[in-house]
C-alpha cells in the first residue's frame, strides 16, 4: 500500500517507514519546523521515504492539500495517516476526495468541535458542563448572564489551551472582547462558552484498532492543570494505580463517552474528565490523537509500547508489540513553563532519584515570553515509581528541584530576579 504522511510534529522518535516496513510505500509532507536543524539528524529523519515534500508556512496551509491531490492523480494513496490535532479535518477532507478508508469528515468534526462533540455527548446522556456556541458578544453576555461567573471561553477548534479564556468577572470579559474583535463582526467568532467546573483533570489516553481497544489508562493531574502552564505554573500527570477506585468509573465514562461519538476504526484518543470536589464526573473532552506534552512518553514508560507506532503498524497489518493490560510500571511527567524574563540560569543535569530523564528546552541568554499553550516548557522530566504516590512524591522534588536550580530575571540578564 501507499501512504501519505501529514506531519507537523518533531519527527525525532517518529520513523513512519519502519513501523509501514519494506512491503509498503510512504510518502511524507512535512512541516519544514518539524525536522532538526542538523544536518545528520535531518538525514536520518527523512530517511526511509518514498518521497518527501518539506512545507514552509504548513500550518492551516491548503496549498498542502493541493500538492497531497497532485501526488495522488500520479501515483494512489491507499490510506492517510496524520497525528497533529490540527490536520485531522484536512486528512479526512483527503479521505474523501481520495476515496480511502479512515476518519471521515463527519467523525473528524466530532472530535474537533467542541460544541458538536458536546451536543452527542449530552444527547447520550453523558455529564457535561453546561456550554453554548460564542459567536457574537452578545452570545457571551447571555451565557454570563445566565450562568454567572466564572465562565470558560474558548474555540471550538482550538487545542493545547491556546485562546482559553476563564471570565471572572466585568474586566476579564472586557479583556476578552479585546482580545477576540471577532465577537464583533458578521462573521462571527468560533468560540464557545462553558460553565466553569471547580475540578481535578483526569485524562484518559488509548488507542483502538478495528474497533477495538488495545489500551485505555487514566492518569491524573492531581493539583495542576493545563491553564497552570500559561499562568507559569508548572504541570504534572502521573498514571493511576490498578487499584485506584476511579480507574473503572473512569474507563467507564469514556468508553460511554467514545460510543456516543462516530468512531473511526483505528485511532488514538485523548480524553479529559473532570472531578468535582464532592466526587462528580463531568466529561470535558475527547481528541482523536495522542496527548501531548510528553502524554505519549509518559504512555511508553508505562507500558512499554509507543502509542503511534501500534497504530501505524496496526494500519499497515504489521503485528505491532502487545499492549500490556496493566501498567509495567508506574510513570508521570513534570512541565516547566517559561516566565517572562531572560533565562539567566537552567540546571543541565537532574540529581532527583526517580527521575529517568530530564530536558530543558531553553539555554541560557534567552529571552522568555510567557507561555501560549499548555504544552510550552523550558523544562521537563519524567519519572518512574512502585506506585503513583511515589511518583508524585518524585515530580513534587523535581519541581523544587528546578525552581531553587533555574533563575529569570525580568528586562535583560542584569534585571531584576523574578524566578
């Protein structure tokens, strides 16, 4: 078969040909952003390929479409593969003009926008916050309104937190109407409103293939959440044991959750649940990719698997490794944000027991914005344990660790200490 590759993703760790094999033809076109810029390790990247296009400017770019149609009218595709949250709509819309299997336009927009996605999760009866589309100002005000404050504004297209907006009160939808004019014009924003549910985030990350699920596991954000990393907080996750008492109410939502949603086959998912502080479960959402932020790291260290590479060899009917029905291991995972300010000191090494690998993203002298996005880090680990307890315990001196090892100061490195 021949496949077609939509990338934006690093392609460190990703190697499509391999898990395809030699029986199979993959054809790649790649964010340029998403290659490493040595020249090795850029070879290495793009070794394998029948053919390779790098894009400049790639993202929401239909001149990829184009070239993706151009290619197929030379030589078929059998199928397209695309991990990115943002190129799910395009895949299926080439699915469609190409006549292959896989994610639909219908199941694509299901799990891309939010109010669609929440009108069959409620219309199953499954919990979800109260919520409406947010196209006008007026759409806002009549939310607020109605639910008072605090509100979530968000796209309903969005990902990675970016855009998310929590209203308080009068200013903060002042500072809304500021950042978003499009809640003034004709054409209206993609935005939605959602009632603010006090809660610990749970997430649910797995994969299924024809249909059925080779693996489904919770983690928990415990005191954190993604909103943590744009305040400059730091963000953590760890795996929930076997023996938690929320494993199979969790599973259970979001097997419901998934059922509720038109399905492709084979896919991966990431779900997000909400708890309440008097013990609720609200659904907040599901993604048809993997989680990111080092999720899917997280994922191998605990199972032992790579989420994409069961699935790509999966579409291709080469016998991936087996999932394991429980964790091998317990695992969690640590986000360092940027602070605004220049980096003036960030620790190379970490010495915390536990921790099996720890990155920084960041080198000294650079100037620092704070972050736009859930998944934006200077800094990150990975930590394995006996329990998720043990974990967390792990992560919890590893953020110590690094805020008493890392110094930011605001304006240039002879600035003011901030961090």
């Amino acid at each position: 078969m021949r496949f077609l590759i939509l990338n934006r993703l690093p392609l460190s760790g990703l190697r499509f040909p391999d898990w395809l094999g030699p029986a199979h033809e993959a054809v790649l076109l790649t964010d340029a952003a998403a290659l490493s810029s040595d020249p090795g390790e850029r070879a290495a990247q793009l070794a394998g390929y029948a053919h390779v296009e790098v894009v400049q400017n790639y993202h929401f770019n239909p001149l990829v479409e184009l070239r993706a149609l151009t290619l197929h009218a030379g030589s078929p595709f059998d199928r397209v593969i695309a991990l990115s949250e943002f190129d799910l709509l395009r895949a299926a819309r080439l699915r469609g003009l190409f006549g292959v299997p896989g994610q639909d336009v219908r199941s694509a927009t299901a799990f891309r926008d939010k109010v669609r996605m929440k009108e069959l999760l409620r219309a199953s009866d499954i919990p979800v916050a109260d919520h409406a589309p947010a196209a006008s100002f007026a759409d806002v005000h009549r939310f607020v309104e109605e639910q008072g404050y605090p509100v979530v504004v968000k796209p309903r297209r969005g990902g990675g937190s970016v855009g998310v907006h929590v209203l308080e009160n009068p200013q903060d939808l002042r500072d809304l109407l500021e950042a978003c004019p499009e809640l003034g014009t004709d054409d209206g924003a993609q935005l939605m409103c959602e009632r603010y549910v006090k809660h610990e985030l749970f997430h649910v990350d797995g994969i299924f293939v024809n249909g059925e699920a080779k693996l489904m596991w919770p983690s928990s954000q415990g005191d954190s959440s993604c909103l943590d990393i744009i305040a400059g907080l730091s963000l953590h996750s760890a795996l929930l044991d076997p023996d938690d008492p929320l494993l199979d109410p969790l599973l259970d939502l979001t097997r419901r959750a998934l059922t509720a949603l038109p399905m492709p086959d084979s896919f991966l998912f990431h779900a997000e649940v909400f708890r309440t502080p008097d013990g609720e479960l609200f659904f907040n959402e599901v993604a048809s990719r993997m989680g990111g932020g080092l999720i899917d790291r997280m994922v191998t260290l605990g199972f032992g698997i790579t989420m994409p590479e069961v699935l790509v060899r999966s579409l291709a009917d080469n016998e991936p490794a087996p999932v394991p029905p429980l964790p091998l291991t317990s695992a969690g995972l640590s986000l360092f944000p940027p602070r605004a300010g220049t980096l003036v000191r960030i620790p190379e090494d970490c010495p915390v027991p536990g921790v099996v690998s720890y990155q920084r993203h960041a080198e000294p002298g650079t100037v620092l914005v704070a972050a736009q996005a859930s998944v934006e880090k200077i800094g990150a680990v990975l930590a394995t344990g006996s329990s998720r307890a043990e974990v967390e315990a792990t992560l919890a001196a590893a953020g110590r660790w690094f805020e008493e090892s890392t110094r930011i100061t605001a304006g240039d490195a002879t600035g003011e200490e901030t961090g």
